[in-house]
C-alpha cells in the first residue's frame, strides 16, 4: 500500500509543470491571444495572468480540464468582450491550451504557430512580478476591474509559420450564465464557430462570478469612449 501511495505521488510529481516553464508557455500563448483576438495592452496584462495561473495549477493529466480550467474561462469573461470571448471559446489552441501526450505536456498553441521565436508584441510588465495566484480567491480578481484602452497593433501577415492570416470580422452571439459559475466546458459552438450558449454544469466552489449577460457584437462596432479610446470591458 505504500509503495503505491509512493507512486502515485512520483507520477504526479513528474507531471508538474515547473514556473518558469510556466511563464514562458503563458507568454507565448498570451501573445498570440492578444494577435488574433485584437487585446488592449490592459487585457494583455490580465491574460497574461490568467494563463500563467491556470498552467502553474495543474499539477497532473486529470486536471487539464479541471476547475482551474473553470475558473480560467470564468476569468476570461470578466477581460475579454462578448466578441473576443466568442473566437476565444470557438479557437481550441486558446480553448483548450494543453493535452497530457507520452508522459508530457503538449501545447496545442504550436500547431498552429511553429515558430517557437515568433512574438508579435513585447513582454507585459507583469512578467518578471508576477508569479500566480490571482485564481484562488472565492471571487474573480478580475470582476470589476477596467481593461479599456487602445487596441494593440495587431500585424496582419504571418501566422507563425509563413502563411498570411487575417481575422475576419463576424458576428458572435453569446450567452452566458454566470450567476454561479458554472464550469465552461458547457460552452457550445456551432459548426460556424458562433458561440450559442452557455450551460449549467459542474459549479466552480462557492464562488459568484456576475449576471447573466446576453449580446451580440461584430469586431467592428467595439464602442468608443468620448475620448475616442476604445473600451474592452468583461461586462456591460
């Protein structure tokens, strides 16, 4: 019995993630979010954070999918607008970021960008101060918090491996049931890649996370602020 208890402990040792594998994955991954999805400098930060928490958290294959993975998306809906939320949850290599393959990890951000030296943006300055923790509290730290501001160059052209790449501009229609959080894995897409509703399966702990909010927003009418900057709040 305790050599399997032994074991046991070994393998999930072994799965661990250590922190500055971590951070460089979650910089990587954040600035190809921040590429495609079109982030404000403010969001990029947030992302930033939420990635690195969630990657630093999982500690064995059974967890990939796990209440962090929860209380990332939960996250998310708080830094992202309805529109960069809905190609968020329809893009899997943001979705779903990591698989347990041959005893390693695997990054699904890599199929689609292969060059491992490719960043389009600068490091956020919360990459050499922050070192996690932001998702164990009851609450969202990032409920209530502005993340407005200019949108980030974004460098159409390359994708990472040598081919053009251009979001398209398309209509995302969510739904989303945040009263009590609800696990994400309920976000259902359709084959269009829409977003078309948000479940109620498997609570994350105690927490609240919001109201519902219902919307439809193109990438091209993010509404602007008086002083002509743009706004990306998580909620309306």
């Amino acid at each position: 019995m305790i050599t399997m208890v032994m074991m046991m402990a070994i393998a999930v040792s072994a799965a661990a993630m250590s922190y500055s594998k971590a951070r460089s994955e979650a910089l990587f991954l954040s600035d190809k979010m921040a590429y495609e999805l079109g982030l404000s400098a403010a969001q990029y930060e947030a992302v930033y954070e939420i990635n690195l928490d969630y990657l630093m958290s999982v500690n064995h294959s059974s967890d990939i999918f796990g209440r962090y993975w929860a209380r990332r998306n939960a996250d998310m809906l708080y830094v992202l607008n309805s529109y960069q939320y809905g190609r968020y949850a329809s893009i899997a290599y943001f979705y779903r970021p990591l698989d347990y393959v041959g005893s390693a990890w695997r990054f699904n951000i890599y199929s689609r960008y292969a060059n491992r030296s490719l960043f389009y943006y600068a490091r956020p300055t919360v990459y050499v101060s922050y070192r996690g923790g932001h998702n164990t509290g009851r609450n969202s730290y990032y409920a209530g918090r502005s993340f407005g501001g200019k949108v980030m160059n974004v460098h159409y052209g390359s994708n990472g491996n040598g081919k053009g790449y251009k979001n398209n501009n398309v209509n995302v229609n969510v739904n989303v049931n945040t009263g009590n959080w609800h696990s994400a894995n309920s976000v259902k897409t359709s084959n269009s890649g829409k977003v078309v509703k948000t479940g109620n399966s498997g609570s994350f702990g105690n927490g609240r996370f919001g109201n519902a909010v219902s919307t439809a927003r193109s990438a091209g009418n993010a509404k602007k602020a008086s002083s002509g900057v743009q706004r990306f709040g998580g909620r309306k």
